[in-house]
C-alpha cells in the first residue's frame, strides 16, 4: 500500500522515458480532479511515495505542508493501527501471490485529529522474481460513518448507565462501569478515574479507576489537595482539556508521566450548583479531544453526579429513618407503663370499690379502661409496625396452608361458638422471610374474622389465583365489605374507613401487611363491595 519502503529486488524494466512520464502526469492530473478519492501510488525505482492533494485535504493538511520531503506514513497513521499496517506491507513486499487488498484504518490528521480511511490497493507490475514493482491505491474517507457508528454505541453506553442509575445499586461498582464506558467508548487510551471531593474536609478519593497500575489506596493521598489541576477545577467548576500535559499550566502530576499518560480531558461532576468530583479520560499519547467527545464525556459525569447524589439522598433518608424508629421504640416503650399504671388502678377502682361508686363513676372507669385498652393495643401495632420494618430478612420456602391453619385454629379458640366456614387450599407455598409472612397472614385473617363477626355464617378462603400472568394468593371473605372509592385509604397508617366505625382496630393492621409486602419486593391490593365482602390479592417477588 502506500506505507511500503522502496524494495531492493531487481525491476522488470528501467524508469519510463521522459516524454512518457510526462503525458502520464498530465492522465493521472486530469483523474485526480475528477475523483473525491484520495489516490496514491508507489513504484520501486522512486523514493517518493504519491499522495494525491484530495488524501492530503482529507487529513487537514495543504500540499506545501505535507511534501515530498516531509511525508513519513509511519507519523500518518494512528498508533493503535501501526502493526497492522507494517504488518500487511511486509506480507505485500514478500510473497508473489497477494494482486490486492483492502483495509480499514485510522490515519493521524492535522492536529492529531483521527481520520478513518477505506485503503484498497491492487498490483499493477512485478519483476521477475514475481514480487511488487507499482502499486495504485485509493483511500477513502469513511470517517462520518464511523462517527456515526461511535455515536450510537456511546448513546447505548448512556441509556444502559441511566438505566443502573434508576435501579438499586452499588456506589463504587456504577463509578467503575462509567470510567470503563469511558476508557472504551471516548477512547481513552490511558484508562479513565473519577475523583471524588469531601468539601467537608477537603480532601479527595480516587473512587474508580481503569488506568492500568493505578490502585484506589496508593493513589489517594497523590492527587494534590492545592494548585493542581483538580483543585482548579473543583474551585472553578469547569473542565480542563491538556491535549498534551507538556503544555500542562498546573505542571503536570508527576503521576501522569509515571502511567505513561501524555494528555487528559477532566470534567466536574455538578449536581446544580455543587461540586462533588471529578471524572478524568486520560491519554498515552498526544490527543486532540473533539466537540463530540467532551459532549460525551459531560453527559457521562451528569450520569456519575446523578448516582452520587441518589447514594447521598438514601444514606440521609435511612439516617433519619432509623432515627425515627429508634425514636418510635422509645416513646411507644415508654408509654406503655403509665398505661399500665391507668389501667391497674382504674381495675382496682373497678373490682374493689364499685360499692362506693355511683353508676357515673362507674361508667367514666369503664370508659377509662377501654381508652387505657385501646392506647395499648396502638402502642403494640406501632412496636409491630417498626419491628416489620427493621427486621432482618430470611428467604426460605413458607408453606402458606400450614400457617393460616395455625391462625384459625387460634382464632376459633377465642370464639368457639361462632359458625364460621373456612376453606384453606392446599400446598399452598412462597419463597419468603417466614416470620414476616406469618405476621402479614396474621393481620389479613384477623381482618377477615372480625369482619365477618356480624355474619350469621361467616366464609372466609384462603387460595391461590392467576392475574396477568402473575401468580397471587388472596384471602377472601363474605364480611361488610366497604366503597372502593376509599381504597385510596386502605393502607395508609392509622387510616379506618367508614363501615369499620362498628368494630375494633387501630388502622395499622394493613399498613403492616403493606410494608411487609414491600419488603418482599411485591404487590397488595383488595376488591371488595359494601355488604358483599372483601378479597385480599398478594404475590411476592422473591
């Protein structure tokens, strides 16, 4: 191809003569005006390798900058590309059976500025050993359909980035996917590290890195707290692009030419107005970084910003969630022995010196204890509520027929007269934390049999359905039922809809059943109609 040194092998035949040479100039001429490709050639017996002026406007330059004297193909083509290059000249050079061939490759423009070429070549002339004496070529420029190419693969990097972000996920490990996605997809040749910035106590953590060598721990106490080119940009909140750190104003870390890395592109990462770091795309060699690159890199640290700030948000959240629980616990403990103290002695007032009480007297005790009663079992319900929701979990196989059983057989025993009909089906089974599951079937089936008290033959099921696909097990009964107008309210906490004025409760029995469906990472809901009964619907995802 173009890239070939001249051979020592013997030529077929001597250089044309003058005139012949010159009314080939004049045919090539009239070509090469004619054609948007760049066209070259080689022949053994010149020293010159012909580089046509479209390739030569094609990699940015003019034809007085790249002349015959300064043309070295080995500085034109890109780095990454040269072994293949040299490795396809030599395989040209040395057999007497390859006529053609054609290559994809990156040459090195104006400014370091990559230019993707389509290189074909064919063999015009041999000698007589069979080996190369002319080769034609064209290039052509392919350099919009590989951007192209690039911009949608980096497009797919974001909207699978965006998507993590929007999930559960580990700080440290989507920081690392984004240096990689940087490293593979700006390119970033050197690797890429994203620095983080404690304003607190001014000071940095190299929290992801690709650059080869480069460990979290050893690099930590290297990124210069003051003067350096991080501490501008956190100060300044703006970029900074050294296409090559001997041009460097900070005067470049010494750990930069240690990696072996000669330019780098570093971009804040912004939430607003607040700065919280740094991602780096870092260079082995000179790099020029173009429009779309610092557009991809920005849209990058917008996605890195985001996923620190959603971390931040949950770890305050849970710091004051777990502040409320600890706080919840402690009033609801306290609490509960003066309600003692006022339910002991309103029973002493009650049982030992009814004589000497009017029936008024009598009456506001009784109403004391039945208020004292109903503190306490609030009390319990927002213990309950809190224990749900700080309890450890343990997945395992819950068999869903046996534990309603048990529920019923307790239930039965306070109200053994009671006609009640109950249909479990069986084998009933999830994968679930027992204890919580058996807290959650608790609280429906309590729910089912105080509302179906006022039934002279109470049904209640307990069985298992397919809805959309999806396996949901419901309990099911015959109860007062209640507007689905006000399922709004169903399971906030504390909240009693209108039709349960008539029976006891505290509004946190589904409210409990709703967190432990949470839990599960599932789903609760309820049909019911006034005087016709309510049903239960509930799947875990686990």
């Amino acid at each position: 191809m173009q890239f070939i040194h001249n051979a020592s092998h013997d030529s077929a035949k001597p250089p044309p003569r003058a005139k012949d040479k010159h009314a080939y100039d004049i045919i090539k001429q009239l070509i090469l005006e004619e054609t948007s490709y760049g066209y070259w050639e080689w022949k053994e017996y010149q020293p010159f390798n012909f580089l046509s002026p479209t390739l030569i406007q094609a990699l940015g330059y003019t034809e007085a900058e790249l002349t015959r004297d300064s043309i070295d193909w080995r500085k034109l083509v890109h780095p990454d590309d040269l072994p293949a290059v040299e490795e396809l000249n030599q395989t040209l050079l040395t057999t007497t059976d390859m006529d053609s061939f054609r290559m994809e490759l990156r040459y090195l423009g104006k400014n370091n500025a990559t230019v993707w070429m389509l290189s074909k070549a064919v063999v015009l002339k041999r000698n007589v050993h069979g080996f190369p004496i002319s080769i034609i070529g064209c290039n052509i420029d392919i350099t919009e359909g590989k951007q192209m190419q690039l911009y949608s693969a980096r497009q797919a990097e974001l909207a699978q980035i965006s998507l993590a972000v929007n999930q559960p996920f580990e700080l440290q490990h989507l920081l690392l996917q984004i240096a990689q996605v940087t490293e593979t997809f700006l390119p970033s040749t050197g690797g890429a590290s994203i620095v983080l910035w404690n304003k607190q106590t001014l000071q940095y953590a190299v929290s992801a890195s690709t650059v080869p060598g480069q460990g979290l721990s050893t690099t930590k106490d290297r990124v210069r707290t003051e003067h350096g080119a991080t501490r501008w940009i956190i100060d300044n909140k703006q970029p900074i692009i050294m296409n090559n750190i001997a041009e460097d104003p900070f005067t470049a870390n010494p750990m930069l030419p240690e990696f072996g890395l000669h330019a780098y592109a570093g971009i804040p990462l912004l939430y607003e107005d607040e700065i919280l770091g740094v991602l780096y795309a870092l260079d082995n060699s000179i790099h020029y970084y173009t429009p779309q690159d610092l557009d991809f890199l920005q849209e990058l640290a917008s996605r890195a910003s985001l996923a620190i700030i959603k971390v931040r948000m949950y770890e305050e959240l849970n710091t004051s969630y777990q502040e409320l629980q600890t706080f919840t616990q402690s009033v609801s403990h306290d609490l509960r022995a003066p309600m003692r103290i006022i339910d002991g002695f309103s029973a002493i007032l009650q049982e030992d010196h009814a004589a000497a009480l009017n029936d008024d007297a009598q009456s506001c005790i009784r109403r004391i204890r039945t208020a004292s009663k109903r503190m306490d079992d609030l009390i319990k319900d927002i213990m309950s509520l809190s224990k749900v929701s700080r309890q450890s979990m343990h997945f395992e196989d819950v068999d869903l027929t046996d534990i309603a059983s048990g529920i019923f057989n307790d239930l039965a025993a306070t109200c053994p007269n009671r006609n009640t009909q109950v249909t479990i089906e069986t084998d009933l089974r999830l994968n679930g934390d027992s204890k919580l599951i058996t807290i959650l079937m608790e609280n429906l089936l309590s729910n089912a049999w105080k509302f179906t008290s006022h039934k002279e033959l109470a049904q209640i099921y307990v069985g298992k359905t397919i809805i959309d696909e999806q396996p949901y097990f419901y309990v099911k009964d015959n109860g007062v039922g209640f507007d689905m107008n006000q399922d709004g309210e169903l399971f906030k906490e504390f909240s009693r809809l209108s039709n349960a004025a008539d029976f006891e409760g505290t509004g946190i029995g589904l409210s409990i059943v709703k967190r432990i469906i949470s839990r599960h990472n599932g789903e609760v809901f309820a049909k019911s109609m006034p005087n016709e009964g309510t049903t239960f619907y509930f799947r875990t995802s686990a």
